[in-house]
C-alpha cells in the first residue's frame, strides 16, 4: 500500500532539498528518520515534518504497521520564485530571487 504526503511552497531551494533526499530515497523510515534527526541542513528539518506526516499518514488511514515502511520515492521540484528587488548605487536596483520547492514523499510497505 501505498501512501503520500506533499508540501508546496517551502522556502527553501530545490538543489538543497534534493541533496537532503538523495540521502534517504529508498531507506527504510526509521534510519531515514534517524539521518534527518541528526543532519544539520535546513532541508533535513523540513524533510523530517513531512515524513513524519506521511508516516501518520500511513498509520491512521491505511492502518500500515510502521516497522515494515520504507521511502519508495522522494521527489523535489521547483516552485513559485519570489522576486525581489534590491536598491544599488545611482537608483539602479538588482533582482533578488527567493526560490521555493515542492516536496513530495511516496511511502510503501514491505511484506518482510
């Protein structure tokens, strides 16, 4: 059984995001849980949240036990980017762009 969670819109890039996903797509959750707990990037947090809500997910609609899950996919796009413009020297002004991402984890159950 499958089961998914999603977040839109997180203030964070989408390379860092991925770095962090890389790390735990096809692990199972407790030692993926166990990485973000103890990584110190920005995205392991964020990351961290929405496992932890795909695992309820898991737990209270589909009634999956929690030892037998595992990351089937993790996958990060690039959302919406907030521009922004800056002040420089002789009234030019630069644009700043603030980059968002999606976030969306795929949970599965194994039968081991």
């Amino acid at each position: 059984m499958e089961t998914r969670a999603y977040l839109k819109g997180t203030r964070l890039s989408p390379q860092k995001a991925s770095l962090v996903a890389n790390q735990i797509r096809g692990k199972k959750v407790d030692k993926a849980m166990d990485f973000l707990v103890f990584n110190k990037q920005k995205g392991s947090a964020v990351i961290k949240k929405l496992l932890e809500s795909a695992i309820a997910n898991a737990e209270n609609n589909n009634n999956s036990d929690i030892d037998k899950l595992s990351v089937k996919t993790i996958i990060v796009n690039q959302g919406m980017r907030l521009k922004r413009m800056k002040p420089r020297a002789r009234g030019r002004a630069d644009r700043i762009v603030k980059p968002t991402c999606h976030i969306e984890i795929i949970l599965t159950e194994d039968d081991k």
